[in-house]
C-alpha cells in the first residue's frame, strides 16, 4: 500500500520553509496529540505519521533525498538509503522537544521548572462575587464592604500543610518536578505525577487542622471601591484575593461582577441618561419652564417651546453618566410625554369643544395626515 505524501500529512507545499514546516507540525501535533483524543485509535495512528513525516523534512539531509526520489530515499529499494528509525526506536522527546511546551503546556502544566510547576498545581481558585448597587451609587462611584466565603491560609502551620516542625518533602515519584514521562511505545508522554498530583511536594505529616492542604475554609471582609461610571456587565479584578493556594501556592484572584439595578425616574443608554417627564396640554403648547431632577439629587430648569409635541427631547449637555475610562460625561435627555386631561367636568368639556371649533388651522400634522389619507383612498 502506497504512503501518504509527507506534504500533505502535515498540510503544506513543497516549498514551505522551515519555519512554516515547524508551524504546520504544531498545529497537527496539537490537534491529533493522545491527550486531547483519548480513545480513539484513527488519531493516535494520525499523530505517528505526522510525527514520521515532521522527522524525515525537518531534517535538510532527508527532506532533499525525500524531495528527489520519495519514499523510496528511506524504504531500502535503492540499497541504503538513510536510517527513519530513529524517532520510532529512539527517545521520541528528541524528535519533538523543540516544539513540546509550546503545544501541550496549556494542558498539561507547561514549562520545565520546577518552581513553575508547583505554582501552577498549588495556585488557589479564582472567585466571583455579583454585587448590585444602584444608578446613583454607579453615577458618583462608591467604597463598600464585602464578605466572601473563601479558603484561606492555615495559621496552625503557616500554610505548608505539614505539622508545626515538619516540612513537605520532594516527591520520590517525579523527583519535585510534578509530572512524569511514560514511553508508549512510538511517543513519549508527558502526564501529572500520579503520587502528588502535580505539587512537586509530598507531606508524610499533615497538619490536622487543614488536613494537609494548608489552608482552611473561612469568610474573609474585604474592602471594595467602585468607579463612577460602572455598568452591568462591568468586572472588576482584586489580585489575589481568591482563594488561597494549596501548601503555600499563589492565591487566585477574585472578580466582582456589577449589575445596576433599574431606576424609578432614569434610564441609562451608555453614558446618556433620559428621563420622562409629563406635562399639561397647555404647557406643550404655550410653552414654560419646568424643574427637572438629575441623578445626583438636584434639579435644573429646563425650557418648553411654544407648541412641543409629545416626545420631543431636550438635551442637557453633561448632565448624564460619566464615563469609567474618565473624560467627557454623557448628556441628560428629557423626553416630553404630553398627558390628556381626564374626568373632565361639564365646563371643561364645553371649553375644549369651543377651543377645538376655533382652532382648525393650529394642528399642521393632523391636517397633512388626512390630507394624505383622502388622496389615499380617492386613488384606490
């Protein structure tokens, strides 16, 4: 049966240089790697040849022979030919260090040293905290405090795990490293050490109080500023004040999430606010002032035009959110919600009819309206 083009196993032309070769080996390797497919032998089988084909072209010896004469340069039919053997009887980490951390180290712990290691396994979870505060508290900013359950360090020993006098110990299993490598027969793989599941450290006495994890659980009070200008959706991140790390490792961080709760009077459309404010027939129409409220508590004077419709709006230049990033602050809309009267009296009604009978031509879009409507109906 006739092998796969090594181009084409790892997805690239004849002509890609080393550096596009090493790219597109990454992104198969990554894709097909055991870890991410366990189970299933079509992508285990797939990794090999990727590695197989990544092994002959990366090497500038082979990928010519390869290039001029095919598979045939290394299958023995033209006597000799060069040695493939290497990356299948040899230490597969040869063929594959280089590129190793870059695809597997989000996954699989990363990186080589053993400090690093033990961080990333003993690094305390990340918390969320959802806080509601008000639009007025989002407008000016506030300071409050805050309980979080959480876990914190064990104070009976220091946070290392170990009873007072003891001391962890490096793991006999990965010598401190946190992860060992098993060979499965074509590929070495390199998995979290099973005896201290990742920590580098074993404790042959564990503190009683924690149980060996070197910290406990208990509700912390933290103290919390808030920005003006903050919305729904907005986070906010404390470092490292999640919760604390096992046996002494780096603290998570924890995130507050901000939801603004709706307001009797205003509504905020990003740094804008509106606000409706109902007004009497002849206020819209002769015109007047009026005090409008603002977030803040005040009030301002705002003018009504001669003949204001119903909805009209009327911009007060700064008066809205300011923003969170600092800068200009949005603007305060006044909506005009014109009211009709209701549960007239005799006199009023009689009023409004004479009022009406004397004021046909004072009603310019009613008159367009039906204008169009009559010319509507007279053409159909």
């Amino acid at each position: 049966m006739s092998k796969s083009d090594y181009y084409e196993i790892l997805g690239c032309s004849k002509t890609a240089s080393d550096d596009e070769l090493k790219k597109a080996f990454r992104s198969k390797a990554k894709e097909l790697h055991p870890d991410r497919n366990s189970g299933n032998a079509s992508a285990t089988e797939k990794f090999k040849k990727v590695n197989e084909a990544y092994d002959i072209l990366k090497d500038p010896n082979k990928r010519a022979a390869y290039d001029r004469y095919g598979h045939a340069a290394f299958d023995g039919s033209m006597g000799g030919g060069f040695n493939t053997s290497g990356a299948s009887n040899g230490d597969f980490a040869s063929a594959f260090s280089d590129v190793f951390e870059d695809l597997f180290g989000d996954f699989m712990g990363g990186g080589n040293s053993r400090s690093g290691n033990s961080q990333r396994a003993n690094r305390g979870a990340d918390l969320r905290y959802n806080m509601q505060i008000s639009l007025k508290d989002s407008f000016s900013g506030k300071k409050t405090n805050i309980d979080v359950p959480t876990s914190v360090s064990c104070d009976s020993c220091n946070g290392t795990g170990a009873q007072s006098g003891a001391s962890p110990t490096s793991c006999p299993t990965c010598s401190g490293i946190g992860k060992v490598r098993a060979q499965q027969g074509f590929f070495t793989v390199e998995r979290t050490c099973p005896t201290c599941s990742g920590k580098g450290q074993i404790i042959k006495n564990p503190c009683r109080l924690c149980s060996g994890q070197g910290r406990v659980e208990k509700s912390k009070k933290l103290s919390v500023n808030i920005p003006p200008g903050v919305e729904t959706g907005t986070r906010i991140r404390l470092a490292g004040e999640g919760e604390a790390g096992i046996r002494g490792g780096q603290s998570g961080d924890l995130y507050i999430f901000i939801e603004v709760k709706k307001h009797s009077i205003f509504e905020r459309e990003g740094n804008d606010l509106f606000c409706r404010i109902p007004i009497t027939m002849t206020t819209a129409a002769l015109g007047g002032d009026l005090e409008a409220p603002t977030l803040d508590g005040g009030k301002t004077r705002v003018k009504i035009p001669k003949g204001s419709q119903n909805n009209k709006q009327l911009r007060l230049k700064g008066k809205g959110m300011p923003s969170v990033r600092g800068g200009i602050k949005g603007d305060l809309y006044i909506e005009i919600l014109v009211e009709t009267p209701v549960n007239l009296n005799a006199e009023q009604i009689q009023l409004l009819k004479k009022f009406e009978d004397s004021s046909k031509d004072n009603n310019p879009v009613n008159k367009d309206f039906f204008s169009k409507v009559k010319n509507f109906w007279n053409t159909n």
